[in-house]
C-alpha cells in the first residue's frame, strides 16, 4: 500500500496499541472496490451480522476550504462508490471539524486472531492494502487527508467521533502542515555486478588460462590473474558504493531546495527491495504540489551516467510519512482501537 523500511507513524487514536509501521504503499490511481474476502462467509446468525465494528481509513476537515481548493464536503463525494475491505460502502463519521473515512467490517476478522490470519495470507494482506491505499488516494484527489495505518479499527461509530474530537487539535495542526503538498520517494541503488557488466572485455582468442605477455614478464600465470580478477571486482564493489553514496548526497542537496520536509526510511531489503542491487538511501520529500513536476526534474537522470546506481523516484501519493501527529498519552481504560501494521505489501507494496 509508496515501499523504505520503518516508516514513521500515520495519526495514531488514544488508547491503540501497534506493531511496526507499514511501508508506503505503492502509487496506484485504481479505485476499484476490492471484493470481499473468500474466507468471510456470511453467517446465518443474525446477532453475529450485528457485530461489526468501524475500519478508518483517513481523517480529513469535516468542513471549510484546504489546500485543493475545496471543502471537507467533498469526502463524501470521494468516498461515492467505493467498498472497504469487506464490501460495505464507505462513509464519514464526523466529529468537531473533522471527518473520517470509515467502512464496517466483521469484527471477527479484526479482532487478535482474525488479524494475524489475515497478516500471515499474502494474498489477503495485499487485497486490504491496496482497499486501503485506493481509499486514500481517491479521498486526496478531492480534499486533503491524514492517512491512517493499515488496519486501524474501532468498536462503533461512538468511538470514532470520540476519537476526533479527543485528537482535534493535533490532527487540525497536521492538516494544516500537509494541505497543499504531495509525498515523492526516492530510493538509491547500488548494483556492484552491473557495473562489472561494464569493464573491459578479454582480447578476443586469448584464454583466461593463458598468461598475457604482461604476465609472462612478470612471471604471472593462472593464479596470478586470478587474483587481479579478485582485486578488480573488490575495487569494482567499493567504487560502486562510492558512487552511490555520493548520488544519495546530490539528491539530498537538491531535494531539499525544493521539498518541505525530509524523513529517512529504513533501506528496503529482500523482498521488499524491488529490482536488482543493494537499497542504500529510501528516503520520503514533503513536497509543495505547486512544484512536483519541478522535483522529478530535479531527481530524474540523476544516475543514468553513473554505472550500477540506480535512482528510483515514485510518487505523488498523499503524505503518508508526514502524518504523524504528537506522542500521545496511551489511555489505561478499555481498547478503543485495534491496531494492525505490516512490512509491506506487493511491491513495496
């Protein structure tokens, strides 16, 4: 759901407990409603139909104008057709000038052990972060919003509205920081083996096994050469990451003549990592929406003459790196949130 390591907390309710902070999730503008699970089947008991308890996806003003030029009218408009990540239908709730995104849910399937299952299936766990990250994008394109994390649920309707009247001030101040910017990621790569693809070839009809003439003077041989290949590749691997580190500065240097705010993921690794080489910079830009197509400028070729370094810019997303409102005091009465997060989805996401 874009995916950076660690990423910094999204608007976190009072009283919620959580594991580690998903990745960002991929840039995607397909809004379509993403069916229910095959694994929630409806119940013939009509009290169990009952139980369902409110999914929130993201939190905007519930009136007045924001940073796209239009009001907090217009969540409703975004949230027009679309379905949650069970198929209800998505609406606000709204609290003291503000509203959020909601869609009901089974609260069997997010509760402790409908969660982990939902966590451990690949294919599930995508399906509700793309639901997630849909919602949230189709809400950004009409007004601006704090995105909440990835399975942020309460028990009703009550607890929600509690919840932004308890948060108003923090979430208003956020609001107020984010209203006319967009997210931009930028990962560096380094690829020590591309770079090798690029050294010098053999002379054609000599063998590896034959000494040079060079060799020959200097009493070289197989062993020898072998150990000028091993020193040739280390000093390929090091120069390689020379290079990389010094493309991540320049990206910094640029960026930051641009962007708001900066914040530093964790470098994705294994699965995570999408494509060839090492990720050695994932890094988020807070960027004024006035001035994207002068960022990707800025970014974009930053690495096409530097061999095995990669520079990969995504976005605009809405800022979900940028979300995170002040620590706040953990209520010690009842749960009024559970919370869910996960290292990433299909991309990075």
């Amino acid at each position: 759901m874009p995916i950076p390591g660690t990423e910094p907390e999204a608007p976190t309710p009072a009283g919620t407990e959580h594991t580690e902070h998903p990745q960002r999730p991929e840039q995607s503008r397909s809004l379509t409603p993403t069916a229910p699970s095959a694994q929630e089947k409806p119940s013939a008991d009509a009290e169990q139909q009952r139980e369902r308890v409110c999914y929130v996806f993201a939190v905007g003003r519930a009136g007045g104008p924001n940073g796209h030029g239009a009001t907090g009218g217009d969540l409703e408009a975004a949230a027009a057709g679309l379905c949650g990540p069970s198929g209800a239908p998505v609406r606000t709730v709204d609290g003291p000038g503000l509203s959020a995104l909601v869609s009901d849910v089974p609260a069997g399937l997010y509760d402790e052990s409908g969660l982990k299952a939902q966590l451990e299936d690949l294919e599930r766990l995508e399906a509700l972060a793309r639901c997630h990250h849909s919602v949230v994008a189709a809400a950004y394109e009409h007004a601006t919003v704090l995105p909440m994390r990835l399975a942020t649920v309460y028990l009703d309707d009550s607890r929600v509205m509690a919840m932004l009247e308890q948060r108003q001030g923090e979430f208003d101040a956020l609001l107020s920081r984010l209203e006319g910017h967009v997210e931009w990621g930028v990962k560096v790569y380094a690829d020590p083996r591309e770079a090798a693809v690029g050294s010098a070839p053999q002379p054609s009809g000599q063998s590896s096994a034959q000494p040079s003439d060079g060799a020959a003077r200097t009493g070289g041989g197989p062993g020898r050469a072998y150990l000028r290949r091993r020193q040739q590749q280390r000093s390929t691997h090091r120069d390689t990451y020379r290079a990389a580190g010094a493309v991540a500065e320049r990206v910094t240097a640029l960026a930051g003549g641009i962007a708001a705010a900066k914040v530093a993921h964790r470098p994705q690794q294994g699965e995570l990592a999408a494509g060839p080489g090492e990720n050695i910079a994932n890094d988020a830009y807070l960027v004024p929406e006035d001035r994207s197509e002068d960022f990707r400028a800025a970014i974009s070729g930053l690495a096409e003459d530097v061999p095995g370094v990669r520079v990969e810019l995504t976005g605009p997303w809405a800022p979900y790196s940028f979300a995170t409102p002040p620590s706040a005091a953990r209520e010690p009465q009842e749960r009024q949130a559970r919370q869910v997060q996960y290292a990433g989805t299909a991309d990075d996401v």
